[in-house]
C-alpha cells in the first residue's frame, strides 16, 4: 500500500515585523518551499509501486550529495523512494525535531537539549572543507589565515593591498581594491564552521561575534545559498567569501590557510581526511562536533562533518526499516558516490563504527 509522510514546512518563531520587504521576502521563501514540496509529492504519488517516501530536509552543504543519492537510489528501489529538501541547516532541524521529515541534514553539532527533548543523534556522513573564495584578478595563488579572515569578516580590514595580507603573500601584486565582503545569512551550518575556525584563532572574533549558525555580520552583504556565493564571488571582482570546496568550481579562486602546525594548507580530499585524523584517530570512536584547526601539519584547517540527525524512537516500524536501509546504503556504495560529487567519504574505520551504530536505530 502506498504510503507518504504527511509532510508541512514548520519554521523557527519569527519577531513581528512591519517591514515590508522582510514580509515580501517571507512570502516568497514559503511559495517556495511549498512549491517544492508540492512537486516532491506529485512525482511521489506518481510511483505506482511505490511504499515509502522518505523525505530529508537541512542543509544547503549536502544538497548535490543527496539529490545524487536520490538519482541513483530511487532507480533501484521502487518501494522506497528518496526526497531531500535544502531549507538550511536550523529550519532542517526544526522539522525533525517535530518529527515532520524522516531526517535532517547539516553541519551544526546537536545540543543536549535537542538530543533530549526532540529525541535526536546524528551521525556523520561525509567530510566537507570551508574554503574562503576570492576574485582577484592576476592573483592566482592567495595566502590567508585565519587572524586575517576574522580581521575581514569585523570589517577592520577594507583593502586588498593591506599590510595584513601583503605579509602572508611575499611577492604577489595585492591591488589598491576594496574587499567586497559576502556572508551567509542566518541559519546555515556553513556559518557554524566557519565561525568555530575564526573563534579558535582570533580572541577578538571569538568576544565581537563568537561561533554559531547565525552570527551578526557586522560588514558585507549576503549570498542566500551554497551556489549563490559561488556565482556572486564569481561575479564580483574584489570579492571574498566562504564556500564548501564541492561549489568551489575552476572559475573559482580559494585561498590556502595556515593550520595549527603553522603551515599554509590547500583545501584538497587528502588534507581534509587528515583533519579528521588527526581529530579521531586511533579509535574513531569520537565523532568529533568539532574539526576545526586540527593538528599536523598536513591537516587543512576549516574542516566538518556534515551530519544526518535522526530520531531515535521512531514509531512506524516500516519507515525505521526502510531509512535503515536506505543509510545503510549511503555508508557504503553511497560513500564512493560521495566522491564523485567533490564531497570527501569518511575514513573506513569511521564507516564501520557509523554503521554499527544505525544497525542499532
């Protein structure tokens, strides 16, 4: 028998606004999201033989690895069908924490009081880098740390040819430009990581703004998505933003950074997986919340896992079956997928411990 989750778009409390274009922006953003919802739903019931539509919603960060997992997976499994919905990291969680989707997705840790009050865990899927994108034409290979970017993104540093960023570039041609500084708005898991790297490696950052998915940007102008802030660096000349190294394409510039061991590192599958080494081995066993500014001197600095959150009591016995798996899928020829979409697989002994962990569910 054909069955579907009775699925509605819930969001986060909002403050009353006579604003009008904060009004127009809301109305837009939920015909949105109904609208997608609304197609996943008729393409769904469109499926004759289908039982289950398991429906994920989250982050932005995964988005390419899911719809890929959704290609691939729904073309071999006529009764379980795959749908993931990108609404960022925070609205993902408030779905699934009302237990209105059958998963979310992000890059933001759970807090006690989501794993107790909505029942939650998360488990670690793939490995993502933050890298920081620029358009700085005749400047191909970029220097930055991580004092510097935290020094950008408080707006004490304005120009391209500051004496900041001269030292950690010897040699190159820094232009007489202003940065045009690009953020992501409120909510993303990208913000989570990329405020826990600047909030370990600047004081100051850590005081004026802290780690968080929302933080309050005192410079810059926002870019909505992943894919935004890769094709709005990509437009603007003198632009810096932050980005996971997947949207990072060969039209994109990105910086290396200086890692713990003080050396500058480039965002590549290998420095992001000794990272994570480097935070989880010899047991795996930890599933670090946290895998920025890691030791070794290989170890690519702006580094996370991207995670699915699940509830831990599920009631209907046939989804838990059929999400089981589903991401018992996902934990093996999901994982060499995973590669192909610029993503980096988690090491296997990590596969094996996230594996005996969903047997569990």
């Amino acid at each position: 028998m054909f069955e579907i989750t009775s699925w509605h778009v819930v969001e986060p409390a909002q403050k009353s606004t006579s604003s009008g274009p904060r009004r127009n922006k809301a109305i837009v953003r939920w015909l949105f999201q109904a609208g997608i919802f609304l197609i996943a739903f008729i393409s769904g019931a469109q499926a004759a033989n289908q039982d289950f539509v398991l429906v994920g919603a989250g982050s932005s960060v995964p988005l390419p690895l899911y719809n890929k997992w959704a290609d691939i997976y729904n073309q071999s499994n006529s009764q379980v069908q795959l749908r993931y919905m990108a609404m960022g990291n925070s609205e993902g969680l408030v779905q699934i924490s009302h237990g209105i989707s059958d998963f979310g997705a992000g890059e933001i840790p759970l807090t006690e009081e989501q794993r107790r009050d909505g029942n939650l865990i998360e488990l670690p899927v793939v490995l993502i880098g933050i890298v920081p994108v620029y358009n700085l034409p005749g400047v191909p290979q970029l220097r930055l740390s991580g004092e510097v970017l935290a020094e950008v993104y408080l707006g004490h540093i304005k120009n391209w040819n500051d004496p900041a960023i001269i030292k950690l570039n010897a040699g190159a041609s820094l232009p007489n430009l202003p940065i045009r500084v690009i953020y992501r708005p409120g909510g993303k898991g990208t913000n989570y990581v990329f405020t826990d790297f600047l909030s370990k490696v600047s004081m100051k950052f850590r005081e004026q703004i802290g780690r968080g998915p929302s933080p309050k940007w005192p410079v810059g102008e926002p870019a909505e998505r992943s894919s935004d802030m890769a094709d709005k660096v990509k437009a603007l000349p003198g632009s810096l933003g932050y980005v996971e190294l997947q949207y990072a394409s060969d039209q994109l510039q990105f910086a290396s950074v200086l890692n713990a061991a003080g050396k500058f590192v480039k965002a590549t599958p290998q420095t992001i997986a000794a990272a994570c080494a480097a935070g989880e081995a010899p047991n795996w066993d930890r599933m670090a919340p946290s895998l920025t500014n890691m030791s070794g001197p290989d170890s690519y600095p702006i580094v996370s896992f991207s995670w699915i959150y699940l509830r831990s009591n599920a009631a209907d016995r046939g989804r838990r079956n059929a999400l089981v798996k589903l991401l018992l899928w996902a934990f093996s020829d999901g994982q060499k997928i995973a590669i192909k979409e610029g993503y980096s697989e988690l090491p296997t002994p990590l596969q094996a411990r996230v594996r005996a962990k969903i047997n569990v569910l």
